[in-house]
C-alpha cells in the first residue's frame, strides 16, 4: 500500500514537472477546442446582406433602419443585383422607387427571414411616420436548447479525444524508463509488478479527471455549454474509456523497441480514430462505406458514451453496448499488453 | 561460518554465447569480493543471476541460504543491488528517490542518516537530472542500501568517475564493509580491485579463472615481486640457486619473499667482487596475474 501511494504521488510529480507532458494532456486540448469551436460555428449570431437599387427618402431611411439591427449589413446597389441574389452574396435584394419597395428573395430559408425582417423593418417605418402610440409589446429572451448548437457536440468529442491521446501515450512514457534501465532497476527490488502496473493506471486516472474537468468548464465558461446529465455519472465512462486506450498504449510499448517506432504505432491507431470516431462530426455524415470502419474504433463508443450522458442525460444503464465495446478493448489489448510486457530492452 | 553466497556448476547461455560456463563460488561474510575480468567476462550476468534479475540455465545459486531462482522475493528484501547503467528518475529529487525506493522493501534505513553518511543531504532537494557522475553513482549506492541489506552487489560502481571520485565511493564502499556487510563489486580496474577487496575473483569468458586475496595471487602466479639487476660478474646467477632469468642483458627474479633472501644475496654477490650497476624492485600486480593466466592483457 505504500509503495502503491507512494508510486502514484511521485509519477505525479514528474508529471507536473515535465513541460512538455502539461501541455500535450492539459493545454493542447483546451486550445484545440478552443480553435475547433470557433472555426466551425461556435461562434452565436446571425449575419445578413441586404442589397438596395434606388434612392430616395424612402431608400434613405430604410437603409439608416436596416443598419440598425445587428448583424445586418446593407449595400447600395446600382445594376447586378439579380446575379449578386443568385450567387448568394445577398439575401435579399430591395429595388425602391418613390415609396413604393419591391423586395426580391430566394428559396433560401435565410432569405425568407431576411425579407421578413425587412418588411418587419418598413412597418416600424409606417408606425413612427403616423406618430401613433405602441399598443403592443413584445420582448425577447434566449434560452439554450442542449444537443443543437456545435458545442455540445463538440465538448464531449474533443474530451473523448483527449483520453485516447494521453491513454495511448501513456505506455511511451514506460519506454523511455525502460530505455534507461530504470525498470530493470526496480525490477531488482521486491516490487510486485501488479503494483507498480496498477500505479501507473491510477495516475493515468487522475491525469483523466482532471482534464475532463478542465474541458467542461472551459467549455462552458467560453461557449455556455451547459451539460445535463448528471457528471458523477461520467466517471465509470472516464475510467473505462482510459483505461481502454492505456491498454493499447502499454500494449505498443511492450511491441516497439523505440519511441520513434512507438510514437508511429501510435498515430497509425489515433489517426483514424480522431477523423472517424465522431469527434468533430457524428458518424452518420460519413460516406457509406466507411462506417463499417468507424464502428471497429473504440472512440467511436467512447465519444457516443460521454455525448450521451452529457448532451442528453442517457442514464448508463442504456449505453451498455459503449460499456461492453469498451470492457472488450481493455480486455483484449490488456492480455496483449501483459503478454507483451518487458522491463528492459533486448540486447542486440 | 557458512557462505553468504554460494554458486554450484551455474551455466547461463545467451544465444551461442556462453556467459557463465560451470561456475561455482562460494562468499563469506563480512568479506569485499572484487570480480575482476575483461569486457564479456560475464561479470555483470554473475552479478544479475544473484540479484535474481537472469535466471539460469543449470546449477544452482543460492544468497544468504535462499534459492535465488526460486525464492526471489526474499532474496530481493535482503540484497542491494546498483546496476552496471544505473539509472533513477529525472524528474524526481534526490530524496524522492530514496522514498520512492524505500517504499518498495519491508525493512529500511533511516532516510536522514543514509544521506548523511553518503554525503547526499545537501544535495537532497536536487533533481537527479542535475547531478554529476559521482554525485549519480552515490545515489546508486544509497539506493542499494536503503533496505539495510546484508550484502549488497555493485557493478562498476566507479566506471567513468575521475579519480577523486573513485576514492570516495572506495571509502563509501570501506564505510559499507566496517557495517558488517558482504559486498561484490565488479571493477575493471586491477588497482581497485587491489585497494578494496579482500578476495579477488578473476573471471574470463564465463569462467572463474582464480580466486584468493590479492597477495595470494600474486605469490600463486607471479610472486609478489620482481627484482631487477644491471651490473658486471653477475651471470652466475642464472645458474641454481638463484635461477635469474636473463631479459635484455638484464637479469629478472620473480621471488615470493624478497626480503627474506635479500642479505643473502647481496654478501654473495659482494663475495665473489661483482658489482651492481643498478637494482630495481617492482611489485608485481594483477595484470601480471590476468597475463600469466590468459596470456592477454586485462584492458585492451
Ligand atoms: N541479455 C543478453 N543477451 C544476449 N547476450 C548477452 C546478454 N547479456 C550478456 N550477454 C553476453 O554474455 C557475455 C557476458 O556479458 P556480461 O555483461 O556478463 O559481461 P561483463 O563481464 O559484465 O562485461 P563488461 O565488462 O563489458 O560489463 C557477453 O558476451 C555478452 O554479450
Ligand atoms: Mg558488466
């Protein structure tokens, strides 16, 4: 037992000693989000263009309203704006003569809006032109839908991701030691080897706790993700899905001699896997003939899992099948790794 | 006093080499053993067999009564062990370390003391990443110490150190020894073999090749010294029962005891009116004993 806890704290230490470690576990996901999310959407808001031909009072003031509303933007046209509609640099095109406004719009559902909110704006026009006193109101509040806005999906693939990464890694770290002797090293001492093994995946946990935690929260401090299941329930998931990919990283390090073998073993699994295992998209978007494919990858159950429970609140007793695909991995890959297992390097 | 370590017929073949070929040996305790032998000897897989790291192949090897194949873990409780490439975490301090392996045996010496003695406690806030050669091979022995261990295996411990940091791990090894413990060390240097040990194991090719206390094996191979003579008249000497042997116009007497024939010599050489021109006196060392034995030099 004090071997066991002694073990974990110092491979803590040098964890959080080691710079690179910090930011390949705990940096690089959160700024990958990050970027991720704002490239593809994240970002809330609603951007339109209007364009005008004529000119006028009428034009004028339409024009001065339109720029009112956020995200609108409004340019005078002169010729051109049945193409500039159809190539889709306008949404709506507004051809104004004396006071009379003839709105042109697509099939477009964001033109339909857009005209909407043009005509929208002309009545408010006619309303503060007869000075009459609003018998009506109406006010406007948001609330967030879960599972509809990028975030959501995003969140629990990128958390997905970044288990697998530190999983896979975590077995390299075993080949540096071995390489230098370290393990042999220990060897030497009266260390069973289940000990220092289970050591190992413990600290692996704790590094996976917390860099759940940590892309949660930056998730919701910078994009409002508001997660509805219930978190506690995420753990059995977190544990199952790292302990999954360490397997397979111990597994590599028992089969590579050196980390540059290791590190391409590693990115032939986790390449795939980060394309084709919903991390950034769901699967259902993949060409046909390629989900045969993502559904032999691990992460594709463990990206399933956590969206589930954080995105809808699935209760686990309904993701057994991501449980069992899981439990399967761990158990196989950890057979093989055991198997595979040396404490130092062949000579040659 | 029964052995502390005893070897019967070891055999240990690594592909189509045979790295200890029917070895037996035996160790008292309290004794400094140094293994002496050139590169591939099988010094390190001797050491590594006892330390319960390679198993052999045939014979036996048992440390402190224990059967090290099969009763490793005791085995590894009560020995100390410093590797040929002895390496610790880098990231970890000195005194982590030293937890770190602490934890691992049932039984341990107090930290403080320990570092203290191998002059490690200024040094115990330090990264092991940041240490020097010597500074590193005394961690190594501190490490091999922390389970106050009766004997304690040391695989070139001062390989690599300039010479100021080879008399301290000599004196850390001394310390060791006045303990009460048994240690075997590996060396390739014949004068640290010849400083530290008192038995001295000559090891080539998987072989035990001879054993006994430095002054044993320089009278058994080469008598303990060489006597060297220039001069005039002195040919008869060649003849019984001096039995000088001629070498470049020099005569050469390999002798057991040298002072115990030296008067007599000199009143005889004096008797008959010859006259020396010069004498020299050179102990004979272990590289004389690894020449005799092997017909090779002991560092190429
Ligand atoms: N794991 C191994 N696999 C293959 N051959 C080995 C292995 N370990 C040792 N050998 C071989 O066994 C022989 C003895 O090696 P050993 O390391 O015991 O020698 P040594 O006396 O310690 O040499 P050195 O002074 O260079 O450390 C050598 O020929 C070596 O190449
Ligand atoms: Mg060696």
């Amino acid at each position: 037992m004090n071997a066991y806890l002694t073990l974990v704290q110092m491979n803590l230490k040098m964890l959080f000693r080691a710079r690179d470690v910090l930011f390949w576990n705990f940096a690089f996901p959160v700024l990958f989000m990050v970027l991720i999310g704002t490239a593809f959407g994240a970002s809330p808001g609603f951007s339109a263009h209007v364009g005008i031909e004529g000119s006028g009072s009428f034009a004028s003031a339409l024009i001065q309203a339109l720029r009112h509303i956020k995200g609108m933007s409004v340019s005078v046209i002169s010729s051109g704006g049945i193409q500039a509609l159809q190539a889709g640099h306008i949404e709506v095109l507004a051809r104004i003569a004396g006071h009379q406004a003839h709105l042109i719009r697509t099939n477009a559902s964001a033109s339909q809006s857009v005209s909407s909110i043009v005509q929208g704006a002309v009545m408010a026009m006619n309303l503060q032109a007869l000075h009459q006193p609003l018998l009506f109101r109406a006010t406007v509040r948001q609330i967030s839908v879960q599972g509809t806005s990028y975030i959501d999906f995003l969140a629990p693939g990128i958390l997905g991701m970044t288990l697998m990464n530190t999983g896979l890694f975590s077995g390299t770290m075993l080949i540096t030691h071995r390489s230098q002797g370290i393990l042999r090293r220990i060897r030497g001492t009266p260390l069973p080897t289940g000990i220092f093994i289970g050591a190992r995946i413990t600290t692996q946990m704790v590094v996976a706790l917390i860099q759940a935690t940590l892309i949660l929260v930056i998730a919701r401090e910078v994009y409002h993700f508001t997660p509805v299941g219930n978190l506690w329930s995420l753990i059995p998931l977190l544990v199952l899905g790292e302990l999954a990919f360490m397997t397979i990283g111990f597994f590599i390090a028992g089969v590579a001699n050196t980390m540059e073998v290791a590190s391409a073993l590693t990115n032939i699994v986790s390449l795939p896997m980060m394309f084709l295992a919903g991390v950034f998209y769901p699967i259902s978007q993949l060409p046909r003939f390629i989900k045969p494919l993502a559904d032999i990858l691990p992460l594709r159950y463990l990206t399933s899992g956590l969206r589930a429970v954080v995105v809808h609140g699935t209760p686990l007793t309904h993701l057994t099948n991501d449980f069992i695909a899981l439990a399967l991995v761990a158990v196989v890959c950890g057979a093989l790794a055991v198997k595979f297992f040396r404490w130092e390097m062949p000579r040659v | 006093m029964t052995p502390v370590i005893e070897v019967t017929n070891a055999v240990k073949q690594f592909d189509s080499v045979r790295a200890l070929d029917e070895l037996s040996l035996s160790v008292i305790q309290g004794q400094v053993v140094a293994v002496l032998g050139p590169n591939g000897a099988g010094k390190t897989t001797l050491l590594e067999v006892l330390e319960g790291l390679e198993r052999l192949d045939a014979g036996e090897a048992r440390v402190l009564g224990y059967d090290v194949g099969r009763q490793t873990r005791e085995v590894k409780e009560r020995i100390g062990i410093s590797l040929q490439a002895t390496a610790f975490f880098d990231r970890l301090s000195v005194q982590e370390t030293a937890q770190l392996f602490g934890s691992f045996f049932s039984r341990r010496q107090d930290l403080p003391s320990l570092l203290q003695t191998l002059g490690l406690w200024e040094l115990r806030e330090r990264r092991v990443s940041g240490l020097s050669g010597g500074q590193r091979q005394r961690v190594a022995l501190a490490m091999a110490l922390i389970n106050d261990p009766q004997v304690i295996f040391l695989d070139e411990p001062t390989t690599g150190l300039d010479p100021a940091a080879r008399r301290e791990i000599w004196s850390l090894v001394e310390h060791v020894r006045q303990e009460g413990r048994t240690v075997i060390l590996t060396t390739h240097y014949m004068e640290e073999a010849a400083y530290l040990a008192d038995n001295v194991i000559i090891m080539d090719q998987g072989k035990i090749l001879a054993e006994g206390s430095v002054g044993q094996l320089l009278r058994d191979y080469t008598g303990e010294q060489t006597l060297i003579l220039d001069g005039e008249g002195l040919d008869y000497l060649t003849d019984p029962p001096w039995n000088f042997v001629a070498d470049n116009g020099r005569l050469v007497w390999h002798v057991p005891n040298l002072s115990d024939h030296l008067d007599r010599l000199l009143s005889d050489i004096r008797s008959r009116g010859s006259v020396i021109h010069h004498l020299v006196v050179r102990e004979a060392t272990l590289e004389d004993v690894f020449l005799r034995l092997t017909g090779r030099r002991l560092v190429s």
